[in-house]
C-alpha cells in the first residue's frame, strides 16, 4: 500500500501505472471505461428494426432515469486494484460527485495514504480540471477538456467517458442513433460504432423485474480483436437505485487490469460546496505546473 501511494505521488516526472488506475476509478466508477477517441466510425452499419426501436427504447429510458434521479454519489471507501506488467498494485480512494444546477456536473475523487491522510486529489468542476499532489505541494490547473486528460492519465480519455462509467451508463454520450439489438430471454446485447474508425461496441444490459443493468462493455477493432472490456457487477439497492459495487476492466492487449470495489456509496446526500473549490488548491505557496510548457 505504501509503495503504490509513493508511486503516485512522482507522476509528474514519470507516467506512472497507478495513474491509469486512478482514470479508471475516476471512469467508473470511473469507470472511469477509457474508450480510445478518434472520429466516429462509418465501416459498419447499425440500425434498429421498429420492433427492436420498441423493445430497446423503454431499456435506454429506464437506464436515463436512473442517472437523472441520482443528485448526488458519495463512496467513501473504495479499493483499486490495478495489475500490469510492471507487477500489481492496491490504492484506497474516496469520491464525490455532484450535479449542481448552477454549476453542472461536479466531481472530486481522492488517492489516500495509509493514515487516510489524501495524498492525491482530482476536482472536474466549472470547466477547469485540477490535479494536485499533497506531499509535493504542486498541481496541474487546466481546463477540462479531453486533450488534457488524455495528456495527464497518457492514454485517449474523454470527459464523456468519465461521466459514463460513474453512473454504469455507456449510453450517457447521446450516441443512441444507431444501434443495433438481439436479445434472448433477459439478456439485451446492442451493437453501436465506436468513437474510432473501424471500432464496434457491445454493451449487454440484463432486465429483471423491470429494472434494467449494465453487465459488459466491449471495445473491439475491426479485425475482431478486443481491446478493451469492462465489466459491471455486485449490483445492490442504492437509496432506490441499482448500482454496481465491482467493476473489473482489462485492456488485453497492454496486459492492463483494473479491479474497483466500492463499499457503502450513497445517494442523493448533501455534499460540502467545499469539496469542488479550487481556491484552497491555488495559493501563492503552491507549485502550478502547466502543461503548455
């Protein structure tokens, strides 16, 4: 535990592995699921029958409800696990997450040491990104957009991925025109294009009793390789709503895994205004780096 928070806490001299692991938890949760971006596809074809639109449609509207009826997310204590060649690492992490109607979508998640104690902190609020190393006492302040992410985490990441992957939701990016369904029993698989040429996705949702879950998210090229799965489960009662306790994502072909387990998250809750600031981040005495130099 000790080494992995260490290891984080020299990122801003060397790309390093708990990085990756701390986008995923962030993607989500974090899932922080890191689809590699890139202009949509046109290699394949994928359109919906008016029967399958009639089947599908009260899924995905089931699915919207349950983020819309979510104000609030708070997980005190999460444990990420995250294995690569380089061998396997344990980090504990705490999130918050707000939609605020004045300010949008708020989110602050932290990396702890082993007292609890933050050693990493990352805030997406307003616009503006922040990454911050407490032992260190330096940042990165940017504004939110893709291409700092993809150049803090080092590898393609959207802001909408993020916001996906918290809520277990790949159809939070609005890419909902073309689709294609098959189903058997509980089990729906709908096929869509993904953000890069020549890649499809697969999301499987199972619907019991009327309420629907996401299970699998699959990332493949147009040869059929994988590229990148991610997997939803432990879903269990969250203040009316299912979420998933687990999440398991691998990149195959960079030999990555990462594990996520969340433990009592709640919902809807009032979270400190304090929590998205910052100001308290931005001192005379704090070290800025930017990363325009």
């Amino acid at each position: 535990m000790n080494d992995a928070v260490t290891h984080s806490t020299h990122y801003m001299s060397q790309r390093a592995p708990i990085c990756r692991g701390f986008m995923c938890s962030i993607v989500s949760l974090v899932l922080s699921v890191s689809i590699l971006s890139g202009c949509s596809s046109r290699s394949a074809s994928f359109e919906l029958s008016p029967a399958d639109a009639e089947t599908l449609n009260p899924i995905l509207a089931a699915l919207q409800l349950n983020y819309d009826l979510t104000s609030t997310l708070k997980i005190l204590q999460m444990v990420v696990t995250i294995e690569d060649k380089g061998g396997k690492e344990e980090v504990r992490e705490s999130l918050w997450y707000e939609r605020s109607p004045t300010d949008g979508e708020l989110l602050h998640i932290q990396a702890l040491g082993p007292l609890n104690e933050p050693r990493v902190i990352v805030i997406a609020a307003r616009n503006q990104f922040l990454l911050y190393y407490h032992n260190e006492q330096e940042a990165i302040f940017e504004p939110l957009e893709d291409g700092v992410l993809r150049e803090v985490f080092g590898m393609d990441l959207r802001v909408s991925d993020v916001h996906s992957a918290i809520f277990a939701n790949p159809f939070l990016d609005g890419r909902t025109d073309e689709l294609a369904l098959t189903y058997s029993g509980a089990k729906y698989v709908v096929a869509r294009a993904g953000v890069k040429a020549g890649q499809t996705e697969k999301i499987t949702i199972f619907v019991r009793d009327g309420e629907p879950t996401v299970t699998d998210w699959d990332i493949r090229n147009q040869d059929d390789e994988l590229i990148q799965q991610a997997e939803f489960s432990d879903y269990r009662d969250v203040g009316g709503i299912l979420r998933p306790h687990k999440v398991d994502i691998q990149r195959p072909g960079e030999q990555t895994r990462v594990v996520l387990k969340m433990f009592k998250p709640e919902i809807n809750g009032a979270i400190s205004k304090s929590k998205f600031d910052f100001e308290p981040f931005l001192t005379e005495a704090m070290k800025i780096r930017s990363l325009k130099k």
